[in-house]
C-alpha cells in the first residue's frame, strides 16, 4: 500500500506512476478474499455521484498490497455482494 495519511486516507502509486489519494469507506470479505472500498478523496461520501472503487487486498501486514480486480465479472460479483450487503445493513438500522 501507499504512504497513509490517517486511518481513513491512503496514497496510491498507478502504474504509470501517477499519484493520487483515496478516502477508505469500507471493508468486507466475499469467496475468501478481503475487499476495500474506497472513493478519490476529493469527491464527498454522500455525493450520488462519487466514484467507488473496490480494490482486492492481497497478503497481511505489512506485506498487504492492493489490487485491482482481475476481470469485469468479478468486479460486477463483488460489486453487487457489497451493495446488497450495505442494503441490508441500512434496513436493520430502521
């Protein structure tokens, strides 16, 4: 992972070595992966229209490194497990 400003901010390093910061929304494990969600810091969490990015974490510790999903299907799979998930949590709180 990249230089962490806080707990809920990192740094990440694109592949053609552009930077850029991301706020941490979320959390979760699906198919026995751990999964991060996160938003580019500059856009605000209640926007309707903000960004999110879910983003594989692979290994513990310090070695943990985030990854990209490796195929559209399994971005689409992860995707619609989270958000059923923040549905259903949302319902309890009522």
């Amino acid at each position: 992972m990249g230089e962490e400003y806080g707990s809920d901010f990192i740094t990440l390093t694109d592949e053609e070595g552009k930077e850029f910061e991301l706020e941490h929304i979320d959390s979760f494990e699906f198919e026995g992966k751990e999964y991060m969600i996160f938003i580019p810091a500059d856009e605000q969490e209640d926007s309707d229209e903000a960004e999110m990015i879910i983003l594989q974490v692979v290994g513990e510790g310090d070695d943990a490194e985030l990854m990209s999903l490796e195929s559209e299907a399994e971005l689409e799979r992860v995707y619609d497990y989270y958000m059923t998930f923040l549905f259903e949590e949302e319902r309890e709180e009522d």
